[in-house]
C-alpha cells in the first residue's frame, strides 16, 4: 500500500511523543491527576455505582460525561489499565489533530508542502502533545472541536456533522458552542429546514441531557465549576492565559488570524469568539488547557495565509518564506514540548509517591473508615475501595456546600468520623488544614481539625520539597477564631 503524506505529521508526532516518554515514568503511567478523578468515575459507573466518586454519593465531578462513558466501557470490555487506555486515547486524537490540520488547510486551498509543515510543527507543539498522555480529555475533545470545523468548512453530510458536534458537547459542554459556526454556515447557504433538523436535534438532546444531570445530582451548574467560582485558585487568569500563549502559541496565533481575515471565514471567526470569550473568563486552568483546542485551528489558517503569501511571490522567495516561517513554528513547538515535557515528567515523580501512598491506604486502612484529602486523584485510584473527603470539595459536594455558606469542612469531618488525611505537604507546612482554607475568601472561621504531633503513618518524598503523607486527625473541639 502506497503511503499517502498527509500521515506523515501524524506519524512524526507520535514517533516523537513515544520516543522521548518512553524512557520516563510518565509513560503511560503515572498521569496527570485530575485524569484519575475521571478513572474513578468510569470504574464506578462500569461496577454499577453509577456516575459517582464515592458511590452513594452523587457529586457532579468527572470532567467529561461522554470521556467517562468511554473509558467504563473499556472496564466492562475487561481492559482495566485505563492509564494506558487514557494515554492511547490522547495518542490518536493527537494523530487526528494532526492529519484534520492537514486536511482542513488543503480544503481551503493551502499547498501541499505548507500544509504538511504547519500540522508537524501542530503536533510537536508542547501546548497540545504535553496533554497526549496525561489521560486526560483534553485531546479528544480539541480533535473533536477540528473535525467539526472540517465539517462545517466542506459542508459534509448534516447528519455526521450534527453528530460530531454532539459528541464535542457531551465530551465538553462548551461544545455546545460550535452550533454557532454551523447554523451561521447553514443560514448563508440558505439551507432547506431540512437541513437544519439534526442540529436542532442535537440542541434539544444536550438539554435533556442537562435536565437528567439535574435530576441526578441536584443541580444545574457542576459541582466542579461551582468549586471554582469560589476558590481563588481558580479564578479567571488572563494574564496566565496570555503568556501562555505568547510563549507557545504566539507564531501560529499571529499568521493564523491573517489567514482568517475574509468573510468567507465568519463562521469560525464567530466560533472562535465566542470560545475565546469562555476560556477568558472562565476558571483558571493548569498550563492553560482549557484553551488548547483552539490551537490547531490557528495552524489551519496559518498554512492558508503562508500559502497565500506565497503565490506573490518568486519560486525562490517563497521557498525561502516557507523556510523561514516553518523553522520559527518548530523551533516554538520544540520550545513548548520541552516545557511541558519537563512539567509532566516531574509530575510523574510526584504521582510514584501519590500512588504509594494510596496503595498503602488500600493495605492497611479500613475500608469503612473516610480518608480526608485535598490532593484526590491517583491516591484515590489505588485506593478504589476506600471513601474520601474532598478538604478541596471538588468531589465532595457536602464540603462544597459549607465552603459556599463561609464554613469549614469540620461538620462533615465530624460526621463522616474522619480519622485520618493524606495529602501532600510543602516542607515548610505549619497548618495544613488552614492553609487549604487559605484559598476560600470567603471562609472566616479556622478549622477544628489538627493533625497529631507525631510521625506520619506513611510518608514519601519526591523531590525534598514535597512530602506525600498519611496521617492521623483529631477534632479538638476549640472555639473558631476569625483569620481575619
């Protein structure tokens, strides 16, 4: 079979991404955290728990709804390393990225030889492979988000591409967002009504969808989200954002907006807007993810204004303009895939400990007994059998609603008859209970809880800063004083 060079970005991509995790811990292991709050979810839900972190216990917590169904299926096929499942996942949609930002530039008539550069030096780009094998959602989602566009772009079947973007909303709710582009791009074609049905179909699915969530966990808007309106950590970071993306992005995001200038582009420009908009002012996310599927999009018009470019000029000026623009956007992704190389593989020794230490807590902890922490996700993992206390109430939505009314979680500690807290500690840790605190404003009072003057029960170190422990709590009943 003949190969065909629109796989060769795809293949250069992941050649790359398995050539230099494979000799760390973090290779197809030892994930990004919040991936294994998801891999809870999908256990549970596969064991019949249903959609819950702690089963009984309906917090709106997993990060995608359509992600979690995916990978419960996977368990209930009796594939159960969902590290590897998560990471596989990431791999391909970083393949698909890849090869749509390819296709997507050929349809809108950029060159071959443009075309090819800008989808490598897409998915070299540390902003989009950096998620590849965290396990998280991100890159399926961002893949989703290019192929609807793709769709939108070359007027594809409504059915399919109706059905693709469904797929992007259920994997994220701000997919909802690409109906935008795609009924602006139905109006302007002066569509028959026909035409129009499977979108609104999949308008009235997502929000039937969201009345069965409120009917299961209580309300509209998630627990998860609720947390980080209230959290400080989690505040809008505009700042962050762009820095981000002027170190990381800054190339493709300045050629790419040129290539989008035309009113042939306004469906996207609106969608990119109005997603834009979200992510600056919605939470705070680690190494901006929540923004990363916009990337690719930018590589798409950055090959078509390259392209464009290029026709005004000689052969041999072109070659060299192509040269120039594809030796700056690698040497940027290179930048950006360092970056975040350096960030996950030292995540990944942070994540031995963690692991560690919930394999210790599935050892030698009652399973009837809660485990407080604030640092859930792989010690939870290893522990699937034990029920814990989210002191950061993202999957606890007991704790969330005291944090809400300006209260501790020192009644649901006492309720739940927690004993014990494993956590991660900064060497310089004094009160750790507080110091969780220290990010909801709007919380006066100090916690009730202490931990026990002794040596912890576990104790790991990953790196001298940060100490993973278990150890034992008590409520000593002292009266609340004001922090303020």
């Amino acid at each position: 079979m003949k190969f065909h060079i629109r796989f060769a970005a795809p293949l250069f991509a992941v050649i790359v991404i398995i050539a230099t995790y494979w000799p760390t811990m973090h290779f197809f292991s030892n994930q990004y955290d919040d991936s294994y709050i998801t891999y809870r979810y999908a256990i549970n839900l596969a064991e019949g728990h249903g959609l819950t972190f702690n089963a009984g216990e309906r917090t709106d917590a997993a990060s995608s709804f359509l992600y979690t169904i995916a990978l419960s299926i996977f368990w209930l096929l009796g594939i159960k390393n969902l590290e590897f499942v998560g990471g596989l996942l990431g791999l391909i949609s970083l393949a698909v990225i890849c090869l749509y930002v390819y296709k997507t530039a050929k349809h809108l008539k950029a060159n071959e030889a443009s075309s090819i550069i800008v989808s490598a030096a897409c998915g070299l780009n540390g902003f989009l492979s950096g998620w590849a094998l965290s396990g998280m959602e991100t890159m399926p989602w961002a893949a989703l988000v290019l192929v609807s566009i793709y769709l939108i772009l070359s007027e594809a079947n409504s059915l399919v591409t109706a059905l693709t973007i469904a797929a992007a909303a259920f994997t994220r709710f701000e997919g909802i967002l690409l109906i935008a582009p795609y009924g602006f791009q139905l109006l302007r074609q002066k569509k028959p009504l026909s035409s129009y049905l499977p979108l609104i179909t999949v308008i009235f699915a997502f929000g039937g969808f969201y009345a069965i969530k409120h009917a299961y966990y209580g309300v509209w808007i998630s627990h998860a989200f609720k947390m980080k309106e209230i959290a400080t950590y989690y505040q809008a970071a505009p700042g962050e954002l762009l820095k981000n993306w002027r170190s990381m992005g800054a190339i493709p995001l300045m050629i790419g907006t040129l290539g989008l200038i035309g009113r042939s582009h306004l469906p996207i420009i609106s969608y990119m807007l109005l997603s834009a908009l979200s992510v600056i002012l919605g939470p705070k996310s680690d190494w901006s993810r929540y923004s990363v599927h916009l990337l690719p999009i930018f590589y798409v018009y950055t090959a078509v204004c390259v392209s464009q470019f290029q026709l005004t000029l000689s052969k041999k000026a072109s070659s060299i303009t192509l040269a120039i623009v594809a030796t700056l956007m690698l040497a940027q992704s290179a930048k950006g895939y360092a970056f975040n190389w350096k960030n996950m593989t030292e995540l990944a020794r942070h994540q031995v400990c963690r692991r560690h230490l919930g394999e210790f807590i599935h050892t030698h902890i009652p399973q009837t007994d809660y485990i407080a922490s604030s640092d859930l996700g792989i010690i939870s993992y290893a522990a699937i059998n034990h029920r814990f206390v989210d002191l950061i109430a993202l999957t606890s939505s007991d704790v969330l609603e005291k944090y809400s009314q300006g209260e501790t979680a020192d009644a649901v500690l006492t309720q739940k008859q927690v004993k014990y807290l494993a956590d991660t500690f900064p060497a310089d840790e004094k009160n750790r209970f507080n110091t969780l605190l220290a990010q909801f404003p709007n919380i006066l009072e100090r916690s009730h809880f202490r931990i026990l003057d002794e040596e912890p029960m576990y104790r790991c170190s990953a790196n001298g800063k940060l100490d993973f422990r278990l150890t034992k709590i008590l409520n000593p009943d002292a009266t609340p004083n004001q922090i303020r």
